[in-house]
C-alpha cells in the first residue's frame, strides 16, 4: 500500500506501521480494556435486571437494550480501530442498533403514560412546546405550542422513528458502494458519500427533534421516573456517533490530522473517531447504569392508571408501572 493512503489498510499492513507508534500501542491497549470493562458493566446490569423483573416482563428486555447500546458501540469502534478495513460494517451495525434504541425509548416513554391515550389525556392541558432543538430552536415565531392529539403524537413519533429505516438504509447502500470502491470520503460534488451524508443528517437531526419534543413534554410528568438520566446518555451517543464522524470527514478534506506512514489523514480520521467513541461509550454507560439503577418513587407520585398496557396494542405482554416492587428500578 502507497503512502498516504485513503484506503483502509489491511491488519498486516496496518500493524506493521504502527510497530514503532508507543503512544498508539498503547491507546489500544486502553481502549481494549474499556471495552471489556463496559462489557462487564453491562453483565452485571443483566444480572440487576433479572433479580429484580419477573420472568416474562417486557420491560427487562426493553432495559437491557438500551443499557446494551453503550457496550454494543464501544466493541464496534474497538473492532474497527483494530481492524481498519471493518470499520464501514461496524457503522452500519452500531446505525441500527441506535435506531432501534431510540424507538424502544419512546416506546417506553409513552408506556410510562399507560399508552399513547393515557399520554394525550394527561398532557391535555399543558401545551407542547415546538420550538426546540436541534431543528427548530429559531422558529418561535412559526411554530406555536400545541395541545397533544393522537394525531400530532403520531406525528412526532414518525418523526423521531423514522430513523430507525432511513439510516441502515443508507448504510447498506454505503456498504454496497464500499465494496465497489465507489464509496470515497470526499466532500465533493461527484462523490455520492455527500450526498448519502445529508440524507443521514437530515434524519437524524429529524429524529433527535421528535425524541426532544416527547422528553420535555413528559419531563414533568414522569419526573419520578428519572427520565432525564436515562435520556441524556442516549442524546449523547446519537451526537457523538453522527456528529464526530463528520467532523473528522471534514478535517480530512484540510489534511488533518496528517498523514502517517500508509494512514491518510481519512484513514487516520476514522481510526481517532472510534478510539473516541471507545471512551466515550464507556463514561456513557456509566451515566445510564445511574440512571436505570435508581430509586422507585412511592406509589402515590407515580401517574394513575400507569399500569394500563400500551404494548398490548402490538401484541405485547401487560406491562406494569416502572418501579419495581422492590422499591428500586434499572
């Protein structure tokens, strides 16, 4: 392989010129033990989970995938610094699993209501504000609060799901191109990498506004619920994951970082991204385990009827409130 190279270096090549890099070899080294570490965070959550839910509660499996996102990226990243040439496959599984994490978030969001009625019920007399960000924090003047009718619901939970679709979409296509090596980090005009990056941003700035819209209308509502400390983790890896990586695509194009041996500045780009996002999934897990391990409040603050099944609607198990009977929650 040339110098310099935008191309992802096979593992023999990759190694070879890192052989002299200590600081590198050793940032590997770390990074491998955070996964494990955050890996051995999420067993002992499944142990939490499973002593304190009932066989059968959908909720436990709900937890566990959301607290199973944080270690599910850092492998993924760990994977695709270790292995360069993986690193276009390890995005498009972490892309799913995020998306998938954001539906099962609303969904549990509005369950905590008692279903999607439960919740236009209980909001009838506040007004949802929709001027927020990231899409709409400049437009006060365009769009006014509203009341909460089934039919904007459905509307706000399109918007925050629909990139659960869009987004492993376009990763496949990515993929697909990769493989034909028609698939160049470039910003330019004749690259189709720009233009599968808009339509990736476009959706998921979309998704992160409709998840804002539900959490700071229930923010009040299911305060007892701890949502704040179980949203922010997740907002956070919906930035990081899709925000960093543009920003180092964009560095590239200005040759930062510098090239390095066979790593171009994309290569090297991408390698900083996922060491980052390592670490980041790491302090990630951490924020949501608190989160999820908190007290349940008493029973008399919890939202009457919340007990009521919105999962029976898709053919789910009745799903209780979100404390557990043990006075505490994951």
């Amino acid at each position: 392989m040339s110098n310099c190279s935008d191309d992802f270096p096979t593992t023999d090549v990759f190694y070879d010129d890192i052989s002299g890099d200590t600081v590198l070899i050793v940032f590997l080294v770390l990074a491998c033990v955070l996964a494990v570490a955050c890996l051995a965070i999420y067993i002992e959550e499944l142990f939490f989970i499973r002593n304190h839910y009932a066989n059968g509660d959908s909720r436990a499996w709900k937890i566990g995938v959301l607290l199973g996102l944080y270690p599910a990226i850092c492998i993924f990243s760990l994977i695709a610094l270790l292995v360069p040439t993986s690193s276009v496959l390890m995005a498009l599984v972490a892309s799913c699993y995020l998306s998938f994490s954001i539906y099962i978030f609303i969904m549990m969001t509005i369950e905590c209501y008692g279903g999607p009625d439960k919740m236009v019920e209980t909001l009838a007399d506040d007004k949802v504000n929709l001027n927020t960000p990231p899409c709409c924090c400049c437009m006060c003047c365009i769009l006014k609060p509203i009341t909460l009718t089934r039919k904007s619901l459905k509307i706000i939970e399109g918007l925050a799901m629909q990139v659960m679709f869009v987004r492993p979409l376009l990763l496949v296509i990515a993929a697909v191109m990769w493989t034909d090596g028609r698939y160049n980090n470039e910003i330019s005009a004749d690259e189709p990498y720009v233009y599968l990056n808009v339509v990736s941003a476009v959706s998921t700035l979309l998704s992160m506004y409709g998840l804002i819209v539900i959490f700071r209308a229930s923010r009040v509502h299911l305060k007892h619920y701890h949502l704040r400390l179980k949203f922010v983790p997740l907002q956070l890896a919906i930035l990081f994951v899709n925000l960093q990586r543009t920003i180092f695509s964009l560095l590239a194009d200005r040759d930062i970082p510098e090239c390095k041996g066979t790593r171009g500045s994309r290569v090297r780009g991408d390698s900083i991204h996922n060491g980052l996002l390592v670490v980041e999934m790491f302090l990630f897990c951490l924020l949501a385990r608190k989160g999820y391990r908190t007290e349940t409040p008493d029973s008399d603050e919890r939202i009457d009827n919340c007990s009521t099944s919105y999962t029976n609607e898709i053919g789910s198990t009745q799903i209780d409130n979100y404390g557990s009977n043990s006075n505490q929650t994951v």
